[in-house]
C-alpha cells in the first residue's frame, strides 16, 4: 500500500511580534504554502521564526549559507516556504509592517 501525503490547510493572521504572531505545529510538515489576501502591501516580507516547544523560545530560522529565512510576500499569492524551516517543530511567521490578518497556510505531511 502507497503512503499518500496528507495536507492540512488553516487561516492564520500573521503580526510584527514574536510574542503575538500565533504558533504553528511544523513537526511532520514537508512543503508548505503560506498564500496571501489581496490587499497587501507590495514590500511586505515574514520573516521566520522555529522552536522546539509552542511556547518556547523561538529565533529566526537560518538557511544553509547562514542567511535569516525571509520571505517576500505578494497580494493574492501562493508563497513556497522554504525547505530550510522543514527540520522545525513550531513555527512563527513575524512581518514587517504590523498585522496581516487572513493568509492561509497549506501545510503537506
């Protein structure tokens, strides 16, 4: 018997804290999209954040070359997250320019 992916879709709103921008369960993630509403901000990016508890500490999320995981974000798009958040277990998504209400991520397991 073939294993079938399994995906899980949620709305999120999105805010310019840590400390306020929900916590995503990430564990068992192996894609993700995080699309966004029309209406936003043409300069907008999320940076990310991970931890290994929900209500840890959570830091910004490295790519291989040591650069932070920032993800530009665009009106009315499917944005990939990149593989370099998949070894995370909670993640956050923190923007530039305060709230975001109303993104939806797909996450595949």
């Amino acid at each position: 018997m073939a294993f079938l992916p399994r995906t899980i879709q949620r709305t999120i709103s999105l805010t310019a804290s840590a400390a306020t921008t929900p916590a995503i369960n990430f564990e068992d993630s192996r894609g993700a999209l995080l699309q966004t509403p029309s209406g936003l901000n043409s300069n907008t990016t999320a940076t990310v954040y991970a931890s290994s508890t929900e209500d840890g500490t959570y830091t910004i999320v490295e790519d291989a070359t040591g650069s932070d995981v920032v993800i530009s974000l665009t009106a009315s798009r499917a944005h990939e997250v990149p593989s370099a958040v998949f070894a995370a277990k909670w993640i956050k998504f923190v923007t530039d320019s305060g709230a975001l209400n109303s993104c939806e991520l797909t996450l595949k397991s």
